[in-house]
C-alpha cells in the first residue's frame, strides 16, 4: 500500500521531537519553546482520529505488527518456565518463575493482580501455558497480559525482542489510537521508518484505509504534539 505520509513534514516533526527532548529550541506554531532533558527515555507514540467509522455498527478491527526497531526497550519481562527455561532465564538476566512458584499464589486474587502489575509481558513455557489458567485463575487475561508462548526450541531473547517490537492496534469504543512506536533514543531513521510502517499497517486494518484515517500526529512523552497527517 502506497504511503500517504507527506515525507517533509514526518522529517520536521521528528527532527523537532527529538531537538526538544534534548532539551533544544524549536519553533512550534510561530513561537520558541525550549525542551527539557529527561532523566528516562522519552517513548515517541503516534495518535490517531479516525472518521467515517462507526465503532458501533463498523466490524471492530485488532492488529499486531512487528516493527524493525524496538520501540519500548525497558518493558519488564518475566518467563512462567520449566526447569529449562527458567535456567535459561537466569543467564540472560530475565526474572522467572516455576509451577512451584505460582502455586505458592495459591490463585489469590491480590497477588495475582500485583504479579500482573509488575511485569509489562509474560513468556511461558509450551508444557506449562496450559496450566496458567488452572494455577493463577484469570487474573492475567484480565490484565491483558496472558503469556506469548515460548517453544522448547526458540530463542528466548529473540522471543523478548519480537515481544517488545510488537505493536498493536485494537478499536474500542472510541475513534482515537495512541500507539507507542519509538523512542527518542532511536537515530531519526529509525523513528521515521517505524512511524511510517505503523501508519501503513493501521491503514491496511481499515475498511477506507486511509480514507477513514482523520488526523495523525505524534508526540514524546513530555513533548508537543506534531500533526504528519490531515
């Protein structure tokens, strides 16, 4: 699918993103503001208006796609393992935990809702995914965090990696989207590239594609708003 992103404006809105989050001056509707260093990584996310949708009557639409660069470096893992798995954990530094641990939950509510909370994804074992409903209850897939599936035979950091590119696009009952796609630790090449993937791959889920697309702008954590999109 063609790419409906006006090139020369993406470049200006990332290149003043990442200006104001190194704490430079950028003229931003005609007048100067100076950014701030941050002590954290500033996530660059895109936000989205839809139109001509009705999230009523229009199919809901659910996505997910690999971007080539890892938007979100610093989301916390934790691999529900086997023996294997777990001693595999340890060596790359990934907290992990056995059956044995989660039975020590005893599937209460409290602790469940607190393990959830710590951790931003989940691995498991193939031989133990079967048993996370029966030895947690729900608790997971209420938090929308129930866990990728790590085979005996995969690569447990590629895995993490694959995880943590992964974005994903899902309609509720709103018109807008805000997806996290970069960071301003990332070179401008590979902010523009993900955004621009992002854009086209949210594109592709609609039933207009970029027609029902109203506006697009992105953002830094801490920063202003650019629009790329009319």
């Amino acid at each position: 699918m063609s790419n409906k992103l006006n090139s020369q404006l993406l470049d200006k809105a990332v290149t003043d993103i990442m200006a104001y989050a190194a704490g430079e001056t950028i003229t931003k509707g005609g007048e100067e503001v100076t950014g701030k260093k941050r002590n954290f990584v500033e996530t660059i996310e895109v936000q989205v208006t839809l139109k001509n949708y009705d999230p009523q009557r229009d199919k809901r639409f659910a996505g997910t796609f690999r971007l080539p660069s890892v938007p979100r470096p610093n989301l916390k893992c934790c691999m529900l393992g086997n023996a294997a798995h777990c001693e595999q954990a340890d060596r790359i530094g990934i907290d992990h935990m056995s059956v044995e641990d989660l039975k020590k939950l005893n599937k209460n509510k409290k602790l469940v809702k607190k393990l959830a909370k710590r951790y931003d994804f989940f691995l498991a074992s193939d031989n133990m995914i079967k048993q996370i409903p029966r030895l947690l209850g729900p608790g997971l897939t209420k938090a929308g965090k129930f866990p990728a599936l790590l085979g005996s035979g995969d690569d447990m950091q590629d895995k993490i990696d694959e995880v943590k590119s992964t974005i994903k696009f899902q309609m509720k009952k709103v018109m807008c989207l805000n997806v996290a796609v970069a960071n301003v630790d990332m070179t401008k090449q590979e902010i523009i590239v993900n955004v621009q993937l992002a854009a086209n791959f949210l594109a592709s889920l609609l039933k207009k594609q970029w027609q029902n697309i109203g506006q697009m702008y992105i953002k830094s954590t801490m920063g202003p708003s650019f629009q790329i999109f009319f």
